[in-house]
C-alpha cells in the first residue's frame, strides 16, 4: 500500500510537471498563432483596400465622362484608402497610406513606417512587411506593424507622373493649389507607399488568453479523466506528448489549418459585409448618374442625349417644338408655376404619342423633340397641325388659365437635327407655326459660326471683349456723353465689331456674360473718370433673370445712378414685352436715363413712346445718312423731332458724317450727335 502511494504521488508529480509544461508550450504556440492570424488578417485588408482602389479607380474616369465638373481628387487612391481605414479604425485599427513623399500632412509616415519604406526600396521582390515593436513614442504599449508595398502604375502618373507631360495642366494647377509642388516626377513601377496597419499587442494576448481559457476548460474535464488513464499507462504518455509537439513544430504555419481558416472568415466577415456595402452604395450612385445622363428631371422624358443616340441608329423625320415666349410665362406667373406648365405640356405629348405614333424626347426646357417614321412630308405637315392645335388648348396651373403658342421646325434631310434647328429658328424668325428645313440650306454658314463662337470664348476666357467709347456732342460740338460700344479683340489683336459676332453670340450662353463684361466695364468707367456713358442692352439680356438682378446690382455700386444709360432698340418684340416695360420703369426710378435707339426704323410706335416716356430718342442712322437727299426722310426726321419736343424728349441723331448733315440737323431742331464726324468710338475716353 505504501508502495502504490508513492507511486501515486511520483506520478501525480511528474504529470503535473508534465501538464504545465505543456500548458505553457501551448500558451506560446497559441500567441503565436494569433499574431499570425493578426498578420493574415492585415493581409486580407490591405489586398481588399488594393482591390477597392483599382475598382473606384475604373468607376472615377466612367463618372467624369458623365460630370466633367466633378473633382479630380474625388475617387482617388488615397482618398478610398482613408475611407475604407475610417471604418476599420473605429474597430481600435491603425490603418493608413503613407508616402516618404506625402502631399497631405496628415500622411506624414511614423519613423516604423519609413523603415519599411525603405525596405521595399532596397528589396524590389518583396511586397510585404511586419514586425512586434515594443512601447515606442507613437503607441505606449507593444504592437504588432504590417506593411504592404504600394507601386506606382500607369493610371497613377496622372496626379503623380511628370508635369505636363503625364500628369495634365488643369490637374497639376489644383494639385500645387492644395498641396504645394509634391509628390511629382514618379516612373510606372516606384514605391509610391505603403498601407500601414498597426494593432495593439494586448488585443493579440487578449485573443491568446480567450483561447487558451477554453482550451483550459474542455482541458480541465479531461484531464481528471485522464490523470486515473495516465496513472495506468503513464509510461506510454511520455512518448505521446512528444508526437503532439512534433505535430505542432512540423505545420507548416505553426497551427493547425481548419483552425486558421475559421479564424480568418470570423475576423475577415465585418469587414467583407462593409466592402459590399460600399458597393451597393457606388451600384446605386452609378444609377443615379445613369438616369441624369439621359432623363430630364423634371418630366422623367428621354433627354437630348437619348434623343442624339436614336436619330444615329435610324434615319427618321424631326420635329423640333418650342413654346413661345416661355420666358415671359416664367417671369409672370413664377418659375414653379412655369415648370408645372412645361410638365403639363409633357403629359399632353405623352398622351398623344400613341395617337400620332412618335418618339418623344425633352431637350431643353421649354423645347421638345418628336421623331416620326413619316416619310411623306404633306401627311407629316397634317399631324403636326393636329398635335399643335391639341396643345395650344388652354392650361390650367394652379387655378391660373393659361394660353401658350408653339412653333415646330421639321427636317427629313441628313445632318437632321442641325436643319430642324434652323428650320425652328426661322420659325421664331418668321413668326410661323410650321417651318420645314429645305435641302440646300447652307451649313457652310454654321461652320462659321464655330469658328466665331470659338473666337468669342477665347475673347472671353482672356478678357478681351472690351468697351469703345464715341462721344455724343451737343449743339456747340461739347461732349456731353460717351456711348460705350463693345468690340472684341482676336488673337492677332484686331479689333472687331460687333457686326460680326453679336448676332451667333446670342444664339450661345456666351451672349449674356458678354453683356456683364460690357455692364461692369461702364460700370468702372463712370466710377473711376465720373463720365456718363449709355450702353445698349436687348431684349434677350432683359428677357433673362440673372442678367436683370445683375443691371441692378451693379448700377447699385454708383453714386449717381444718372451717369448710366441703358439703350434699348425699338422693335415689335420690345413692344409687346410687359416685362421690358417693367424693367425699364424700374430703372427710371433707379434714376438710370432711358433711351430708345434706332427709332423711326421700320417697327417705330409713337404710341410706345408715349406709354415709356424715355429720356432720349436716338433717330435710326439710315433717316440720318439720306437727310440731304431724301425728302421723306427729312419728313419722318421732322415729325420725331416735333413729337419729342411736345413730349418733353430730348433727341440724339446718329451717324453724323460731315459738317453738312450736322448743320442741316441743328437747324432741324436735333439736340444732340454721334458719328465719324467728331470722333471714332475709341478704347479710351
């Protein structure tokens, strides 16, 4: 009995010794597994950010063909880094890009993080990196640090190749605008960085610890068990133990592989579910920039880009459709009353486009493209009468009747849509319901006008539309005035007139700034040589919102509002304008004189002059050029005179060409003048 009881206590001895010493290995192998498994989880992130970039990378260029105004630095690589790293960071993550040459302060690289920069410098094969640090400045507790090389590709020299050679002008100047002159001049291969990731080592014992605790706790039962089977066949345990070890140093990884696999899929899934997300996110974006590429928001038609993509793929008769004087229902009803009129307009089209078998398509605000397989031009004619007088039924918006002309221009031709254009613009030109683009119109003439749209951006872009400046003269030959006169300078410096570019001007968007060039320019005349000075303005400037507000804003920077004149040529479009007539009652009371120009030519009302009540009349020049010559025009010249003296107008006659016209004008009773006689206009006063 004394016997077994040593036995028994040698025994329980040297199983104990045993059993710690093989807790103790195994607490070291399970450390070292999850600190791999921290690595290969590092791994996992770092090739999914990889992943990701290249993925926004190839949605970016798609997104900037959509919206060209879109910010270049919008999907770059370093941005997608930073977002993806925001969320993992809220996991106790340190997840960065860093670069030994870094744009953003924010990326400056920790010394660790140099250190492996240089590595991958110096060893060109290697693209990965880690190592345990222990407490240093950055982190107050041990860590483990992984690294994964980042290299230049060719997409990259965009923001990153040499300037003005890879990377473009307008990039490189918002570049060097943000970030200063960094970060340039790199090849397709360099180590532009590294992704960097850094996790605490108390969460690897924490980890280690979770383990070895369950390991401890289903080893705990079987062990009891265990210590009576060891008692009885403790000779062989010791050999047994040795194959575990074995087991354990032979892996190739250090542990076992079902035991990593599970691991990584745990660890790895928040993350994946994040990445999908994301995703979904840029799906639906990618939606999104679909449907305004192609649908016009307001009435969800096909917009002109749809239309353009289906007069290519079939050849088919156009018809362009406009409502009249669409500004002026804006201005007096209000812009939402406007839009719910222009959807209501839609929905007729919509209704009819089954009845008359067309493809309907919204190209601008309140015009509408119809595309017919009509081939025959007199059954053609007849539909759009019918869907015309269909439409020019009265609307009801918001309790307010209201009546709306339209205009169509129709084209069967090839160059289609350009010569429905034209035939639209004479349309409005004409004053017809229906105009019909013939074959031999002559698109030599809007190739011209390319080109002087080109020239009139250039002007634009380097300020070179500017003011002229022709004095109008009294009686005694004392300038009273200057008239400012806008030209346009070309890239050989020649001076151009308006004669040539005003007109295709207004047919663009470059129409309108060209008048708040010619505006500001009066503007900081009068306030820098206290002169008066008028300047004209049309129909198509009042007609538009900014424009109006923009008059008034600048005429608010002067002191004496009385120095500024607008012109304003007479015409039947003028007189019909409610809306030109508030706004220049407006300015009257803003103290701005008004002037009719070119009046007594062949639109000329008395009538309006008295519902406007102007300042000044300007007699229209080709009354003045035939004064001496043609007694009807002395007549017409004689009757303006008298009316404006009666109503208290003063009168300016224009193109006065020698001293002859003048003296015969004086002697009519013309209170002021303007032409070649006394001076050219000039660029200077």
């Amino acid at each position: 009995m004394d016997s077994l009881k040593k036995e028994f206590i040698k025994t329980s001895l040297i199983g104990f010794l045993i059993a710690f010493l093989v807790l103790f290995l195994l607490y070291e192998v399970i450390t070292k597994i999850v600190i791999r498994e921290k690595v290969s989880q590092a791994k996992n992130i770092a090739t999914t950010m990889i992943y990701y970039r290249h993925y926004l990378a190839d949605v970016s260029s798609d997104i900037k063909i959509i919206n060209p105004h879109i910010s270049p630095f919008a999907l770059t690589p370093a941005y997608v880094t930073d977002q993806v790293a925001k969320d993992l960071r809220k996991n106790k993550f340190y997840v960065k890009q860093v670069s030994d040459k870094y744009r953003n302060p924010m990326d400056k690289p920790k010394t660790f993080e140099l250190k492996a920069i240089e590595y991958f410098k110096t060893h060109k094969n290697k693209k990965e990196y880690f190592k345990v640090f222990n407490a240093d400045k950055y982190f107050n507790q041990k860590h483990v640090f992984y690294a994964r090389k980042l290299v230049i590709e060719k997409s990259c020299l965009r923001c990153h190749g040499v300037p003005f050679k890879d990377v473009p002008v307008s990039v490189y100047k918002k570049i060097v605008k943000i970030y200063g002159n960094r970060a340039f001049n790199y090849k397709v291969g360099d180590v532009r960085g590294i992704i960097s990731i850094v996790f605490p080592y108390d969460k690897v014992l924490n980890d280690a610890k979770n383990i070895f605790g369950i390991i401890i706790l289903i080893g705990g039962v079987f062990f009891l068990i265990g210590l009576f089977i060891f008692f009885r066949i403790h000779k062989y345990i010791i050999e047994d133990i040795k194959k575990i070890l074995n087991h354990f140093k032979n892996t190739k990884d250090g542990y076992y592989p079902i035991m990593k696999d599970k691991m990584k899929f745990i660890e790895f899934d928040e993350l994946k579910n994040k990445i999908n997300k994301t995703f979904f996110k840029i799906k639906k974006y990618e939606g999104m920039l679909y449907y305004k590429l192609n649908f016009n928001s307001l009435t969800n038609l096909p917009n002109r880009n749809k239309f353009l993509e289906s007069i290519k793929s079939k050849k088919r008769a156009i018809v362009l459709i406009n409502i009249d004087k669409f500004k002026e229902i804006n201005f007096f009803f209000s812009q939402k009353i406007g839009d719910e009129l222009i959807k209501e307009v839609a929905n007729r089209l919509n209704k009819l486009k089954k009845e008359f078998n067309f493809k309907l398509f919204h190209l601008d605000i309140d015009e509408f493209g119809l595309l017919f397989d009509e081939k025959d031009e007199y059954q053609l004619k007849e539909k759009i009468i019918q869907i015309l007088k269909k439409l020019e039924e009265s609307y009801n918006v918001y309790e307010n009747e209201i009546i709306v002309r339209f205009r169509a221009g129709v084209s069967f031709y090839k160059k289609e849509y350009l010569r429905a254009d034209v035939a639209l613009d004479k349309a409005k030109e004409y004053r017809k319901d229906i105009v019909f683009a013939k074959e031999d119109v002559n698109l030599d003439t809007y190739k011209e006008h390319l080109t002087w749209l080109k020239k009139i951006k250039w002007a634009l872009k380097n300020n070179k539309i500017t003011l002229f400046y022709q004095p109008i003269m009294d009686r005694e030959e004392n300038i009273i005035k200057y008239e400012g006169l806008v030209r346009l300078i070309d890239e050989d410096g020649k001076v151009i007139s308006p004669f040539f570019f005003l007109d295709i001007a207004k047919k663009s968007r470059f129409y309108l700034e060209i008048t708040k060039r010619v505006i500001s320019q009066a503007v900081e005349k009068i306030k820098k040589e206290n002169v008066l000075i008028s300047v004209n303005l049309t129909l198509e400037d009042i007609d538009d919102e900014e424009t109006r507000h923009f008059v008034f804003e600048k005429i608010s920077e002067l002191n004496d509002k009385s120095r500024l004149s607008i012109e304003i040529v007479e015409s039947e479009d003028v007189r019909e304008s409610s809306l030109v007539t508030e706004f220049l009652k407006k300015l009257k009371n803003e103290d701005v004189a008004i002037y009719i120009d070119d009046f007594g030519s062949g639109y000329s009302n008395f009538d309006y002059l008295i519902k406007l009540t102007p300042n000044v009349v300007k007699i229209d020049g080709s009354l003045i050029k035939n004064i001496l010559t043609d007694k009807n025009s002395e007549i017409i010249v004689k009757t303006i005179i008298a009316f404006a003296k009666e109503m208290n107008i003063k009168t300016v006659a224009e193109f006065i060409e020698n001293k002859e016209i003048f003296e015969k004008l004086k002697e009519m009773g013309v209170d002021y003048f303007q032409g070649y006689y006394f001076s050219p206009p000039k660029p200077e006063i």
